[in-house]
C-alpha cells in the first residue's frame, strides 16, 4: 500500500512539473519560430529553426535588428522575417538601387530594387528581407506598424 502512495504521488509530481513547464514555455520571453522561405537568404535558410526573443512594448528597435512581424494578406495573418532598415521619423529613399536614410547611404549587402521616397510614420518601421530581389517586404507592403512585432533577436538554435 505504501508503494502505491508513492508512486501515485510521484506521479501527480510529474504531471504538475510537465504542466508548470508548459505554463512557463508559453509565458517566457522565448519562442520558437522556423524559417519559411527565402527572403533572409544568405543570413537565414529555409526551414532553419531560431529562438526569438518576444517584443514588449518598452523594447526598443534599432536598425539591423531581425524581427518577426504579423503580417495580413488577403484576410489571413503570417509571420514574416525580416530586417529593420528605417525607424519611425527616419526619411527613408531608395533610388539607383541604394537605400539611403536621413541622406546617408545605407551600406549593406546587394542591391535593392524599386524606387522609395518617404518619412516612416512615428508608430512604423520600414523593413526588408535580406535576399533582396526575393522578399515580399515594406517595398511593396509599405511601412509596418510597430505593435505587429511579435519577436527580435535571432539566436539559431544549434548555437545553444
């Protein structure tokens, strides 16, 4: 009878630890995304799998951060990976497919296609894919709300 008890409260220890586990996955400052296609190309592959660090509203962006931002399409809502390139009240233009920001030219990799010209909205951000020429982006979605970042800080799991 007492083996009984043991192992029946044994058990009921288990079941609250994988509960409390849970619990403390889904309200940690962590998540778990997987790349999915080829718009961060050479930086992020397809199907690589990252940490992120979830955005609170006090955090603040900077340029260069990579970040996963909710995105609607045709009535439905994806993640989107991509790279910050201007922040709020920053004059942003894309011409001879160099990107500059308040006049100054932004040094990065590749070239950038389309013709820009604009002053980001306070609340907004503007960014693209790394892979440039493949990345469904600002360039044509337009400048993104602040509040649909989801996570920032790429850290490739098998670096853990």
């Amino acid at each position: 009878m007492k083996l009984k008890k043991i192992l029946w409260n044994l058990l009921v220890l288990l079941i609250i630890g994988y509960v409390g586990i849970l619990a403390y996955q889904n309200i940690s400052q962590y998540q778990r995304f997987k790349v999915n296609g080829q718009s961060m190309n050479p930086t992020l592959k397809d199907g690589q799998k990252l940490i992120m660090k979830k955005f609170q509203k006090n955090d603040k962006l900077h340029r260069g951060d990579v970040v996963i931002i909710k995105v609607t399409l045709k009535d439905k809502e994806y993640d989107f990976i991509k790279r910050v390139i201007a922040l709020p009240g920053e004059h942003l233009e894309i011409k001879n497919h160099k990107v500059y920001i308040n006049g100054k030219y932004l040094e990065d990799e590749g070239s950038t296609m389309g013709e820009e010209d604009c002053v980001i909205p306070d609340d907004s951000i503007y960014v693209m894919g790394d892979n440039r020429d493949h990345s469904l982006d600002s360039r044509k979605l337009g400048t993104m709300k602040i509040s649909k970042v989801v996570a920032r800080k790429v850290i490739p799991e098998k670096k853990l």
